[in-house]
C-alpha cells in the first residue's frame, strides 16, 4: 500500500509507491533549526518512487549547502523533503500520515542535543554521525 503524507495545511500531498528506509534522529544544531523540534525525524526514499499529488507549486526550497536543501510549503511552513541537486532523497516522518511501517532507528549526533531534551531509551544513539 502506497504511503501518503502532506503538510500541516492540507494543501501539498505526495503519495510514495515503495518503502522509506533508514529512519533515523538527527539531534545536531542545525537539525534542530531546520525543523523547528528538538530533532529532525527523517528517513530515505528513492526518487523515482515519489510523486506530489497536489499543491506542488506551494513548494519553497531552501538549499543550506552544496546542493542539499529542504523543501516546505509557503502557505504553513511544514517541512516536507530533503533534495539533493534537486531530487528528493528523502522525508520528514512527521509529514507522513498513518503508519509507513518505519521506526526511528538511530539517534544521531546527541552529543550536540538541546539542554532541555531527553532522548528516548532503548534505540542505538551516536553523539556523532553513525560510524560509516
Ligand atoms: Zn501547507
Ligand atoms: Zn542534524
């Protein structure tokens, strides 16, 4: 069954035929910004297997650096995808609608956590990158 997801206004949906992969936490500073939260919830997806259904046209895309951005939705600011050179690699859990059959499966770089955020136990945690 095809994964669906869309931003907090309704207006941009995309629909998935395949499965996300590498669901993880990212908990670095920059993470934090870009997702407004204590941490980025993500996870991968290949390219050819995504498809806006509707509201493409709201997307903004802010690239931060070499070819990586994030693209949201300008009329309410939910962050839906990650592109690198323009193709999109991979989305923000939290836009996903139902259960896309993925847990968070790492929790990176939570040596540079907020102060005020407690990590949840039980998943593998790297206070950096996951060893390559
Ligand atoms: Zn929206
Ligand atoms: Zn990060």
């Amino acid at each position: 069954m095809a994964i669906t997801g869309e931003c907090f206004c309704g207006k941009v949906t995309y629909r998935i035929n395949g499965k996300l992969r590498d669901a993880r936490s990212c908990h670095c500073s920059r993470c934090r910004k870009a997702f407004s939260s204590q941490a980025s919830a993500y996870a991968e997806v290949a390219s050819d297997a995504f498809e806006w259904l509707t509201g493409e046209n709201l997307l903004t895309t802010y690239e931060s650096q070499d070819g990586y951005g994030l693209q949201f939705c300008s009329r309410c600011g939910s962050t839906l995808c990650g592109i690198y050179d323009g193709k999109i690699h991979g989305i923000t859990l939290g836009c996903v609608n139902g259960d896309p059959e993925i847990e968070i499966g790492m929790h990176i770089f939570v040596g540079s956590k907020a102060k005020w955020e407690v990590v949840p136990e039980g998943v593998i945690q790297f206070d950096k990158g996951p060893p390559t």
